[in-house]
C-alpha cells in the first residue's frame, strides 16, 4: 500500500495546486516571491523598497560630485499563516484514489485553502487609504467615472502604469458588464464580454471578480458618528508624523482600516493603523498612515466624514484597485518530518507562488490525507492601492 501511495502522490499534488489556481485569485496577481528553501512558522522574509532619486544637471569639474546617498527600506512579511485542510478515507474509497480520479473531499480541502488565503490577502487592504464610491451602492455602473477616480488616485500616487488590477465583487462586475463598452464587441474590440462574461482590460486595468469580497465588509468605528462629527488636532503636528494628538468630538472607537480626511491644507485621505477608543473631548492619540502632508497647528479641523455624505455606522465592501506591488506574497514548502512513518511531499505552484505540501498518514482501515500551506502577506506599498466603495 505504501509504495501505490507513493507513486500517486505526485499526481494527488499536481492536482491539488491546479484546484488552488481556481480558488487563490489574488495571489496570481500580486508580488509574490519564489523562493523554494523550507521555513517555519513566523520566519520574517524582508522585502526592499527602493528611495527615490532626483535627477540634477551635470557640471563638469575637476573633481567629482559629491555622491548621493538612498535609503532604501525594508518591508517585513511574516509567515504566520500555518492552515491545513485534512480528509480520511477508508480503504473502500482509496479505490478512486487508485484510479487518478480527483475525490471531491479533495477538491473541497483545496478550496477551504485557496479561499483562506485570498481572504486573508483582502483583509490586508486595510491599509490602503485611497478611497472612493458610496458605501452600500454597488459601484461601476459607469465604467469610466468608478474606474477613473481609482485610477487618479493611483496616477497621483506615482504607481506603475502596468501590472494594474482590480478586483471587485458580484454586484460590481454585475454593473461593470450591463456597460455597452463591455458587452458589444464593436465597440470592445472583441466578443469576450458577450461570450465568455469577462471584464476584461480597460482603462489600463486587468478586472477579475472575487466572490470572497462579498463577505469581506469593513464597518467604520463607532466614534465616526455623523456626517457633522469634526474632530480638531490638539497641540502642534508636524509633516510627515504618523502619530497625531487630536480632540475628539465623539466617544466610541477608532479601527484599523478608518479612512479620513482634513478639512483644511493638503488635500488626501489617512487610514487608521491601530485600533483606539475615544471619550467626547478628551485628546488622544491617532496612529495613521501616511504620515501629514502638511503641519498643523492645534484647533485644525478634521471632517471625518470627507469620505462620503454619512460615516455612521458606514459598512461597505471594499472592492479593490491596486498594482500588484501594492503587495507582497511570500510561501514556503514546511520543514519534513522524516521517520514518523508518514509521506509527505511539497511542491511550489509557478502560478500562484503557493507551496503545497501534501501528508499522508495510515491508521485503522483508513487514510488520513493532508494539505497543507505555510504564508504570509503583507502591503508593501499602501499608496499603490485604492478602495471603491460598494
């Protein structure tokens, strides 16, 4: 028995990563890295972001001009991700297996992976602070004004023109296709969204549909209360600061993934990045991100619902616009376990950059088969995504 399991493995994994390729949307899309050398749990793989240069006028001299110094930084992406999606089968059902025929219990652990993983990629976007549409209305019901303001919001934050994704939800890519310059081919350029149902390039962006994004909801603090709500910096905040004093005018909480904007100066939205609770005019401290584009001085006004018309309670679904840098994606085939009697066997999928790694352990009458995945993922490059509302 033991050599037929070794010998179907390969074909058991093949399989499996294909089924993940169907299930993990995001991860084809995203940075991800290749890197094939076993890890462990909470292992940190730095990703490199480059400095910007400045270009300057040559003046030929005697001597040389003065170099340039870049500062370069690192992003860290953790592997904290360890899941498994286990099945049995008794000796009975291992005939199917024995057949190259794919169980369905199979296909259905490979699921409940590829799905984790694209969900945990979407619950990253949190970090992402362009914003745009109106929370509980589907957006693209014009292609051009939806698509268009993310797209600005991307062109203003320096991102690269190509390798642009968006990722949006049923009702979404529902609007997207009830467009006459997606459905009718002269004036598309091809017949892909009348026959296939597809999206499509446009406007310089590759548009997939994600079921997850369906249960993938942001629901603002509580302390975001109504669309008269205006908070006020207290004391002296420089540029550039990721940690601002303010004097709230509501109570409640503040979460990861809030989006607001100032009412005065430098226009541009900040994201929240730590959870805080609040107390009606008492000052605390707001972690955001970016840091101000401007200094403000103590009494500046912050409308939190800059955003739309209404913050309270505002739950929406947020569909995504983003470069594929925006992200970074690192799996790992797991450590082996050698000499518990167990096969085991990884393999890394191209496509996707997941290593898969499949177990197979004998107990009584029956087969446990498992799958399993060690990840992680990070955003890299938050002003290289951008949130529509839905």
């Amino acid at each position: 028995m033991s050599n037929t399991i070794t010998n179907v493995l390969p074909k058991l994994l093949a399989q499996g990563l294909r089924a993940l390729r169907e299930n993990a949307i995001l991860p084809q899309l995203i940075n991800k890295s290749y890197d094939t050398l076993a890890q462990q749990k909470g292992n940190v793989i730095n990703i490199p972001i480059p400095s910007a240069i400045s270009a300057r006028a040559v003046t030929p001299a005697i001597t040389y001009a003065a170099n340039v110094d870049s500062s370069p930084t690192v992003a860290l992406v953790t592997l904290d991700r360890w899941m498994e999606a286990p099945f049995q089968m008794n000796d009975n059902d291992m005939v199917s297996v024995m057949e190259d025929t794919m169980p369905m219990q199979a296909s259905e652990a490979i699921k409940a992976l590829g799905n984790d993983i694209d969900n945990y990629i979407l619950s990253r976007s949190d970090r992402f602070y362009n914003i745009s549409g109106t929370a509980g209305t589907a957006p693209f019901t014009t292609l051009s004004v939806a698509a268009s303001v993310a797209r600005k919001q991307l062109n203003k934050s320096l991102a690269p023109v190509d390798d642009r994704y968006g990722v949006i939800d049923p009702d979404a890519e529902g609007n997207l296709l009830l467009n006459s310059e997606i459905l009718k081919f002269n004036e598309r350029g091809d017949g892909g969204g009348i026959i296939g149902g597809g999206v499509g390039r446009k406007l310089g962006i590759d548009w997939y549909m994600d079921q997850n994004l369906t249960a993938s909801t942001h629901t603002n603090g509580s302390a975001l209360s109504t669309v008269t709500s205006v908070w006020k910096f207290d004391g002296t905040n420089a540029a550039g600061s990721k940690s601002i004093t303010v004097l709230a005018s509501s109570s409640g909480t503040v979460k990861i993934g809030d989006i607001f904007g100032v009412a005065t100066g430098v226009q541009g939205f900040y994201v929240v990045t730590a959870d805080t609770t609040c107390v009606t005019a008492t000052t605390l401290t707001l972690a955001i991100y970016p840091g101000l584009r401007q200094a403000y001085a103590s009494g500046a006004t912050i409308t939190l619902s800059t955003v739309g018309t209404s913050v309270a309670s505002e739950t929406y679904v947020p569909n995504l616009v983003f470069h594929r840098d925006a992200f970074a994606f690192a799996s790992r085939p797991l450590v082996g376990i050698s000499g518990n009697g167990n096969t085991i066997q990884s393999q890394v999928d191209p496509v996707t950059g997941i290593a898969l790694r499949l177990e197979v352990s004998r107990q009584y009458k029956q087969t446990t088969f498992s799958y399993d995945v060690l990840y992680g993922c990070n955003v890299v490059r938050p002003e290289y995504g951008a949130i529509v509302r839905g």
